[in-house]
C-alpha cells in the first residue's frame, strides 16, 4: 500500500473535499486541515510527504504556515494555492521555498500531476529563505500565458543567469526585465536599460564600455558606459537585434573574458554586471541570415522568456485598463474613470496591435479628455472607435443582433413548439468553445480557462455537441 501521505490546507471545506478525493483516489494517504495552526498540531504526531495550502486563511496564513513547515524540515515540498494570481503571489510564495503554486481556480488533474512530481523530487527541493524584493513595477496578468511569465521570474529570483525575453513591441518586456532585477540578488544595485534601436550605430560602444577624454572628436572628457554604471546590477540590453556587428563581437568578448575596455582605453575594467537582454524580432532568423552572431545568440540565449501579445491575453484587458485608469488618475491627481461593461466588452474584442502600451496609452487619454466618469463606448479614443474589432465583425452589436433573431423566433413559434432555449444554447456553447480552441492553438486546458470551466466539463460538452470531427470549424 502506498504511504505516501499528503496534508490539505484551506479554510474552504470544498476545496478540501475536491482533493481529498482525487489525491486518495490516486493512492495516496490524504489529511484535511481548515488551519495552519491544525497542520502545527498534527506535526507533533506524524509527518506529511508533500503539503497543499491555501495562502490566504484565517490566523496564520499559508506563507507564514511554509516558513514553519521549512524550518522543521528543509526538503519538504509545499504547493501553494492561491486566487490572487499576480506576480506578487507567484513570486513571493516561489522565493519562500514553494515546490509549485496553483492559481485558483485550478484542474483537479493538475493538483494531481503537480504532488506526484513534488513526491518524486522530493530529495531535491531547495531549501530557501523568505526575503522577497520590494516591488515598485506591477505585472498583472491571469492569463495562463503570463502565469508563465510570474514562474519564471519566481524560479530566477536566486539567479543571475542571462535572459533572454522575446516578444512584440508593447508587450511589457522591460517591465519584466525590471521585475527579474528586482527579484535577484542583485536588487539592491543600480538597474540600467539600454535600447539599441534607439543609439546611433556609431555612438554603441560608447554608450556600453565608455570613452576616455580624447578618444574622439568631441569626447571632451572621460564618461562612463552603461556596463560601469549598472556594476553589480542588472543590464538591460533592450532591442538587441538592432546592435551592430562589430559592437556584437565586443559584448561577446566581454561575456566570454568578463573584462572590457572603455572606447580609447587601455586599462581593462571588470565587467560585473547581469545581462538581460529583449527583442522583438526573431533572432534564429537573423543569425540564418547573417545579422546576429550564432555565438553571441547561444551566449545570451540561457534562459529565454517569451511574452505573449495583448490579443492572446484578452482576459487581462479589463484588470490592465483599471490598473492604468487608476495609475493615470493619480497622475492628473483626479478621481480615477471607470469603463462602463460596453466599453469594457468593446476594448476586449479589438486587435491591439501595439499591445499593452497601446492599452496604456488609451487610458492615459481616456482619464484627461473624456468628460463622465464612468466611460462608455462613445468616450473612448477616436482611433479605437475606427478599429474593426478582431473577434466579431458586429462589434458590440451582437446584443442588438441576438435580440431581434429572438424576437423574431419567439414571434413565430406555435403552441407545442419546443422551447427557443433548447435550440439557442448549444448553438451558442458550440460558438464559444470552437472561438476559445482557436484562441488557444486546441488546447483543451487553456481554453476550459478563458470559458470559465474545468477541463472535464470542457470535454463533456464537446462530446455532447458532437464537436470531435470538426472541433476546430469555424
């Protein structure tokens, strides 16, 4: 018999109950918990392989319940639930010794999947103390792409290996870097970005090792580069498609020599600095074509994050738009807007080409010029009022349209005739699952997310819809 045994930790009976019954059907010994001051109670008569706690309970919470559990044994793994899934939680319940966090709601399955992996690895747990960064730039995203994003920098937070982040122009990639930085070792030193694109060809070595007085026409005095200035910090090297050849094979010299010489120089200069570098363009082609060197790439190419667009996280739109709303209203130091539910179903369905700066920027205009403040679709942008939304060539007027179809159905039903609702909602469920597949390349579990349901229900309604064949039919 298996005795393996896993401790449940929530203030929510039914969430207990849930994996109580998928952990012990899957073999497993499983105690339930309501607090962290039972779970310190049951220590003293046995001992859990693999712990699950919610952090957000009553009394002592599930951080404060980890850090005791770690100090009793270093090497026990601990999955963290949680529903306030932004980066704050991933991060700190990651740097605090977490095996693996859980964002409610979660699958089942994945509860599952995630204790099995805690127990075969349970040997190799890292013991890590609690000393989160203080953070000064948020990252909001629920979407399981940026889910993603918020592990990765969690994972990096004891590291200072190189980065690479790939994304469109908008995405957010310097606030990510910032986040990296400010979630290291090096926290405490200076963080400096650089964006190539935006440096003249023939002022980039300048710019990143320096110049002596005299080296140049014009260099009337010693500067520092950007790699002095950020010495035991973080540097960003943003748009690092755009750098030059001859300043890529100087930067590859320095990660391989860690030394360097200011432009005109000949003492060399430590280079103590963590590179994070970010491009909007995809680098495998540019060495294909000669653009980028294959051994700088592989160089900077040791951990590499990707950011998803605006328009492959549209569930984070509104919780975006309110965030920046409010931050432009402390601004202009007024009382922040709020979008009415149709300018907020509106601003969902359009394509976003500039991304998340795109969003931004709406809202900052938002906040000064319109009038109400409560914000309806007439009041924003009159750019965004042009767009022709990507999802939905009827725009908003999808209510207006569903309504007549009614109208005229319900008008010409006779007395027997089955109910409209019988016929309406599987037509309306096969639209919304055949929309969130293709949102999601056919991920089941993704877009059992964007739908709001679990995986199983997901599954049942495909069958019964007969969607099998053709599941990914507009």
């Amino acid at each position: 018999m298996n005795t393996d045994r896993i401790w449940v930790v929530d203030d929510e009976r039914s969430i207990r109950w849930v994996l109580e019954k998928a952990l012990s059907q899957s073999g497993w010994q499983v105690d339930t918990f309501e607090s962290a001051e039972e779970v310190m109670s049951g220590l003293q008569s046995a001992t859990p392989d693999v712990v699950i706690t919610d952090i957000r309970m009553p009394g002592a919470d599930g951080l404060e319940l980890m850090a005791a559990l770690k100090e009793n044994d270093p090497e026990l793994p601990v999955i963290v639930m949680t529903a306030h899934s932004d980066l704050d939680s991933a991060v700190t319940s990651l740097q605090c010794g977490a095996f693996e966090y859980l964002p409610k709601p979660f699958e089942v399955d994945d509860a599952v999947e995630v204790v099995g992996r805690a127990l075969e690895r349970t040997r190799e747990s890292d013991s890590v103390t609690a000393s989160p960064a203080q953070q000064d730039v948020e990252i909001i995203g629920r979407a399981p792409a940026m889910q993603e994003v918020f592990r990765a920098i969690g994972r990096l937070s004891k590291s200072n290996v190189t980065v690479l982040i790939n994304g469109h122009s908008g995405t957010g990639k310097e606030r990510v870097a910032h986040a990296l930085h400010k979630h290291s070792p090096r926290a405490s030193q200076p963080f400096v970005p650089l964006n190539m694109a935006a440096i003249p060809h023939d002022l980039v070595e300048s710019e990143l090792f320096g110049h002596e007085k005299g080296s140049f026409t014009g260099a009337s005095q010693t500067r520092q580069g950007r790699f002095e200035q950020a010495r035991g910090g973080t540097l960003f090297l943003d748009e690092i498609g755009d750098m030059p050849p001859e300043t890529q094979t100087r930067l590859l010299r320095v990660l391989s020599d860690g030394e360097y010489y200011r432009v005109g120089g000949h003492e060399p200069l430590r280079a103590d600095v963590r590179i994070i570098a970010a491009t909007h363009q995809n680098l495998e082609e540019l060495v294909k074509q000669n653009r980028f060197r294959e051994d700088l790439f592989h160089r900077l190419n040791v951990i590499r994050i990707h950011l998803p667009t605006l328009s492959e996280r549209r569930e984070d739109i509104p919780a975006l738009a309110n965030h920046f709303l409010k931050s432009a209203a402390e601004e202009i130091g007024e009382e922040p807007k709020h979008l009415a539910p149709e300018a907020l179903s509106y601003l969902s369905e359009l394509p976003w080409p500039g991304n998340v700066r795109q969003l931004e920027n709406a809202c900052r205009w938002i906040a000064v010029m319109a009038t109400s403040p409560t914000v309806m679709v007439q009041d924003l942008p009159p750019d965004l009022l042009e767009s022709v939304p990507e999802t939905s060539g009827q725009g908003m007027n999808w209510e207006k349209s569903l309504r007549s179809w009614a109208t005229q159905q319900l008008a010409a039903m006779e007395t027997g005739d089955r109910g409209v609702l019988l016929d309406a909602v599987p037509r309306f469920e096969k639209i919304m699952i055949q929309a969130a597949l293709k949102q999601t390349g056919g991920r089941k579990k993704d877009a059992s997310i964007l739908l709001g349901w679990g995986r199983n229900t997901l599954t049942r309604k495909i069958a019964e819809l007969g969607l099998a064949e053709d599941i990914l039919v507009e």
